[in-house]
C-alpha cells in the first residue's frame, strides 16, 4: 500500500511572501544612476588631471632635451663645457621646481574637485534614501493595514 505524503512548496510560498513586500524598483534606479553619475565626473576629474600632467611632463622633457644638447655641442674652450653643465644644472633645477609646482597645482585641483563630488553625492545619496525609507515605510504599513484588513 502507498502512502501519498503532502509536500510544502518551499519556493511557492516564499513568492507569495515576497509578493506581499512592496518593493520600488525606482530606488534601486536612482541609486544606480546617482553611482553612474558619480563614477563618471570621478573619472573626468581623472582623465583632465593625467592629461594635464602628462603636458608637464612633456614641456618638461622637451625644456630638458634642449638645454642638454647645448652641453653636448663641442665647445673650444675646456673651460666653457664647465659653464654649459652648470648652466644645464641651473636650469634643471628651476626647471624642476617649476615642473614639480605644476603637479603639485594638478594635485591640488583633483583633491578640491574629488571633495566637492564626494561632498555632493553624500548628499544625493542621503536625500535618496531618506525618501526611499520613507516610501518603503509607507508602503509597508499600507501592506501591513491591508493585511491586517484581510485577515479579519
């Protein structure tokens, strides 16, 4: 003789559960878009200060390469390749501090630019959520009188 056993649809009723959960979909949206947002100013901030710094390095380069070949021209007098090599470590050390000024500006501008986008989407994210909490809070205790409606 079998014996027929009832079996509980696990997945069945965690579907109806989570039907009976509100969920707004346009809070995941708007966060994801608020991250999107976010990511692609954090990234512009990023290609301008390589772009820029690249720039530095190159005027760098190029200032470097030319002062330099006015050391390895020949000279007529032993005591003017003296003068040129202090002349191109003269101008090598000003050139650095200019260079390294440079970057330290480039620097400066990615960290006040950052804070403020940081600043700004804290912000953002803030008010969204307080509005999703909001509308979660309220949706569930709709859901929760609805229930409770039903269940008398």
């Amino acid at each position: 003789m079998a014996t027929k056993t009832a079996t509980t649809d696990y997945t069945k009723m965690m579907k109806d559960m989570m039907g009976a959960f509100p969920v707004d979909m346009t809070a995941m949206q708007d966060t994801f878009k608020s991250q999107a947002d976010l990511s692609d100013k954090m990234s512009k901030v990023a290609f301008e200060a390589a772009d820029k710094s690249t720039e530095i390095s190159t005027k760098w380069t190029k200032e470097t390469l030319a002062k330099l070949a006015d050391v390895t021209t020949a000279k007529d007098d032993v005591a003017d390749y003296t003068k040129a090599m202090t002349d191109f470590a003269s101008s090598q050390a000003e050139m650095t501090s200019e260079a390294m000024s440079a970057f330290a500006e480039v620097a400066k501008k990615v960290q006040m630019e950052t804070v403020e986008l940081m600043l700004s989407a804290g912000k953002t994210m803030q008010e969204d959520a307080s509005v999703a909490m909001k509308k979660a809070s309220d949706d569930m205790t709709a859901a929760t009188k609805k229930a409770t409606a039903a269940a008398k």
